[in-house]
C-alpha cells in the first residue's frame, strides 16, 4: 500500500490551473522521503491529447510510441524533477543513491492494470496473466491507447502498470542524463527498466556491449539487477527504447 499519495486541485486562473501530488516513501535503506510538486492540467490535456494523437497514427511498435510520449512529456515534468532535485543536494547523493530514490519513488505507488479495452471485456480472461492480476483483486483502468498512461497522466492520478512507470522513470533518468532503457517481453507480458551503472551485480541485457541492468519497478523492495526466476529466460527479453 502506497505511504501516501494525495492530489489537490490549486486555484489561479484556469490557464494556470495546477493540480498538486504529494508523495511519501522509503528506500532499501529505510530512509524515507516525501515531497510534492505540480502538474498544470493544461500540460495534463496535452499529454493526454498527444497519446490519443499516436494512437489516430496507427503506431505498430513501442518503440515509436514511447518515443512520442517521452518527447512530449519530458517537457511537462519541470516541477517532479526541482522535488526530485532538492531530495538531491540535500543528502547529496551519488549516481546510484539518486537512481535507488527515484526508482523506490514509483515502486510505493499501488499497481492499478491499464488496458486498452474495457476491464470488463471478457476476452481479457484468456490471456493468463491479465486473468490472474483481475482475479487477485488488483485494480484496473480501460480505454486507455496501447494500455499505457503517459507519464504526466499516471503522475496525476497516481494509476499504472508496468510500462507506464518504466516510461515515467525512463523520462526522468533521462533528464538525469542516466544510460537507460525500456526492456520489454511479449513473452511474460511485462515491462522493465533497464539501467546501465557501473558495478552491479545481476541480470541484464546488453546492447552495443552495455549492459542494461534490470529493474522491476511494480512492487516495493526491488533492487537494481533482480530478475525473477519466473521471468528468467533472457532472451524473451529485448530492448525496446534506449
């Protein structure tokens, strides 16, 4: 369950209409954060338009969607990135100390399903793993292109599965100026982040001879480098956005 997770509507005039999100967390060294920053629901409207806008394109790879959804979205995180900066400075941490605080950040957020068709839709019951997430009582949101939230969207009302949060934390680590990647498998129907740090130990993938180390990014306590027995068969995996 989410430490704490609000979101408030602020007042001004409607140009500038912002809604705040506070956040309350804690990483593998049980330190806890908390924090709050601004999302203007006209970029809201914007990320949300350009989602539906990729979609109207007939994109046929996550790759050029998450493409298009970062180039637009990476714009509209100004204020999340000046929280994640003073968390920062303040405890003046290194390239890994950061990476384990905005990753821990997104894991303390519940897991909420995002599909492409109605939740109700009972053909989503023969697809094994989309049936075991409904039936084990985890929420679920409709209607939504490419069953992804952009990151301005899942930042804002705090709903996301796998790929949305690896596609809001690979804008942030972007930012960051982070080696980063989205690694995805058809396979197990799942999305990872995949980080390329110096001296880790762990499972990765490797492209133009970096390794990518991956991060699963839907429960709490996941470590850099941690791939479940489950979802171990490498080569189900590849690099779909770097």
């Amino acid at each position: 369950n989410n430490d704490g997770a609000t979101t408030v509507p602020k007042s001004g005039d409607n140009k500038k209409q912002s809604k705040r999100i506070s956040l309350k967390w804690m990483d593998y060294s049980k330190h806890r954060y908390q924090g709050s920053f601004d999302l203007t629901i006209e970029d809201i409207r914007m990320s949300t338009y350009n989602l539906n806008y990729l979609k109207s394109q007939n994109l046929n790879s996550f790759n050029q969607v998450y493409k298009g959804v970062h180039e637009k979205d990476k714009k509209f995180l100004g204020s999340l990135y000046g929280m994640l900066d003073s968390i920062r400075i303040n405890l003046n941490q290194n390239k890994r100390e950061f990476a384990n605080t905005i990753v821990s950040m997104v894991q303390s957020i519940d897991y909420v399903l995002i599909l492409e068709e109605s939740c109700d839709d009972p053909s989503l019951l023969r697809n094994n793993t989309i049936r075991q997430i409904l039936q084990s009582g985890v929420p679920c949101d409709g209607f939504a292109p490419y069953g992804v939230k952009t990151p301005t969207e899942f930042l804002s009302t705090l709903k996301g599965d796998c790929d949305t949060r690896t596609l809001l934390l690979y804008t942030i680590f972007k930012h960051y100026q982070y080696d980063v990647a989205i690694i995805n498998s058809d396979y197990y129907g799942h999305s990872m982040l995949g980080l390329s740090l110096d001296r880790v130990r762990g499972s990765y993938k490797t492209l133009n001879g970096k390794r990518y180390y991956f991060w699963e990014t839907t429960s709490k306590g996941f470590t850099l480098g941690q791939l479940e027995r489950e979802m171990g068969m490498l080569n189900y995996w590849k690099i779909e956005l770097n």
